[in-house]
C-alpha cells in the first residue's frame, strides 16, 4: 500500500499495442482552442518563464507541467486544462525554459530535475488560492516528484499531486527509449533539441560549442554532451544519478499518484517498483496494462481521455 491494482482503464480496441496508444493521440487529438491568458514573469536568476492561465475566480489552482520538447498548447496539456476548468478549478499551464516559442535569455534551458523553475511558479501564484495542485506529464511529472521529495519545496498550499507517464528512472528509461523500434521517439526528440543547441550557440558564442553535435546519434550521448555540463552535472550518469524522481519518492509528504502504463513504450522495468510502492505511505502507484506513453485515448472519440477523468478523480476527492 498505496499500490492500486483496480484499475478502470480500457482503450479502444483498434490501438492494439502500446506504440499505437502512443503514436494516435500524439497525431490526431483535436487541438482545442482555450481562453489562455499568457503571462511573462521573471526568473530569479533573471531570465523569464512563460505561463498561460485560464481564471475564473475559483479558491483552488492546478498547475500542469509539460514533457520533453512539449508546450502548454499540446492537445493532451489543453485536455486536462479544459477538464479541470469546466469543473471550477482555476489552471495554470507553464512553459519549461525555451519551449513557449521564444529562446530564454540564458546559455542553458530546462532538464529533468530543473524544479527550481517550479518553485518560481509556485510562488509566483499561490498567494491567490487557497489551494493548489499539481500535474506532470512525462518529464513534467519526474519534475513535480522530484519537487515534491525535496526537503525545501514542502508548502502547506499543496494538498495533492498526480503524475503521468513518468520516467522515474532517467538512465533506464533514456536507454529504453534510444534503443530498437523505439528510436524513432528518441530522434523526434533529438531534432529539436540539436536545433535548440545550435541557437544557444549562435547567442553564447563564447559560452556554448556545438562540437560534435552532429554526431550525436542517441538521447543519452545528447545529456552526456549537452544537457548534463549546460546545467552543472558531469555527465549524464551524474545528471540522471541527481535527478531521477525515484528517489526521491519517500520524501513526499501530500497524496499524490504516479500513473504509468506497463506498455509505455518509454519507460524501462525501473519505472514501476512495484515493492517500493508497498512501502510508501503517501505516494500511490497505478499500473494499468495499457495506454502508452501519455496515451489512454477513451474508447469513444468524444468522450474525455481517461488520464483527465482519474486525474480530477485523485485531486477531488475528500480522501
């Protein structure tokens, strides 16, 4: 306990494995159009973030966190958006470091464990709620774990979090997702990291080489070369070592649920412990045997993905 293996959780028989629950919703969700209101604030370390807020005056707040290379206007960041604020919570869909359209001022931009950015969201919007909650989706979801665990992140304005196709475990999962038929997700990724890399450059002349960039064939070479140094770790073994949410599970002191597929096609066998989630008392783990990677398309097209129904599930209820 809290391991929870009733899970309601059934697709559309047409996506028969987990790369199709992934590829589909990743293509053909409608793309909503929501009321954002975008809001630019500034860093501590004087740079900017870019956040887009949809208010209605509501006491409770959730703020969502994107994955690898997304942004607040992703379908499945507007899904649960819309989700959330049809059902009078207040939401706040934050931009990572260079991911709102615009180049941040600084030579680096996001990672993994990067919840400083986080803590700055947080802060920056909590004085006008009563409460607030959190989502993570993917890299978004290692973030807010990796947040919540942190000794200097407890806030009493948190009340509960829920997680999404988390990679838990960096070094297993970046090695699943470079490898075999799954490449064709860690080159999508690549692409517009490699393009990233070389405007930072072009910016930081002095500060940032491209040397080797090119040659550069699998995620892992990608945070060894780059993302790794960029914000202050050796390599990428110390770098997934510091950030991978993990371990930092058992410092998680509010209710908050890890939602991760057994066929997501990026998560390595590190990324459903199950003993470990037997011990955790705040931290509950939900297995289903499909869904994908940020997946799990309703059985019906126009009806809500069901990673938006247990969500406001988890967060709503009094337990």
């Amino acid at each position: 306990m809290p391991l929870i293996n009733n899970t309601s959780y059934a697709g559309p028989p047409v996506l028969f494995n987990g790369h199709l629950q992934t590829i589909f919703p990743a293509l053909f969700r409608k793309n909503l159009s929501l009321p954002f209101d975008r809001e630019r604030i500034t860093t501590p370390d004087g740079d900017f973030l870019d956040l887009d807020w949809l208010c209605q005056d509501n006491k409770k707040l959730v703020i969502i966190s994107h994955g690898l290379e997304g942004d607040s206007q992703r379908p499945y960041m507007k899904g649960m958006a819309k989700h959330f604020f049809q059902n009078a919570y207040d939401v706040l869909s934050w931009n990572f470091r260079g991911c709102s359209g615009s180049l941040n001022n600084k030579p680096f931009f996001y990672h993994s464990g990067a919840t400083y950015d986080l803590q700055t969201v947080v802060s920056h919007a909590e004085d006008r709620y009563d409460e607030v909650y959190l989502i993570g989706f993917s890299l978004g979801g290692n973030l807010t774990l990796k947040y919540l665990g942190e000794p200097q992140s407890k806030n009493p304005k948190i009340k509960k979090a829920v997680t999404i196709s988390v990679p838990l475990h960096l070094k297993g999962s970046c090695n699943k997702i470079s490898t075999g038929e799954n490449i064709i997700y860690s080159n999508r990724f690549l692409k517009t990291l490699k393009e990233k890399v070389r405007k930072k450059a072009l910016m930081f002349p002095g500060e940032l080489s491209i040397e080797g960039l090119d040659q550069i064939k699998t995620l892992r070479d990608f945070d060894d070369k780059f993302t790794g140094p960029m914000h202050g770790f050796r390599d990428a073994h110390h770098y997934y070592d510091e950030c991978s949410s993990l371990f930092f599970l058992d410092g998680i002191t509010i209710p908050t649920l890890v939602l991760n597929a057994q066929n997501d096609p990026f998560l390595s066998i590190e990324c459903f412990p199950v003993d470990k989630a037997k011990r955790l008392e705040k931290v509950f783990m939900e297995f289903p045997a499909i869904g994908g990677h940020v997946g799990f398309s309703p059985r019906k097209r126009r009806e809500i993905y069901w990673s938006e129904k247990r969500a406001f599930e988890f967060i709503d209820s009094d337990d």
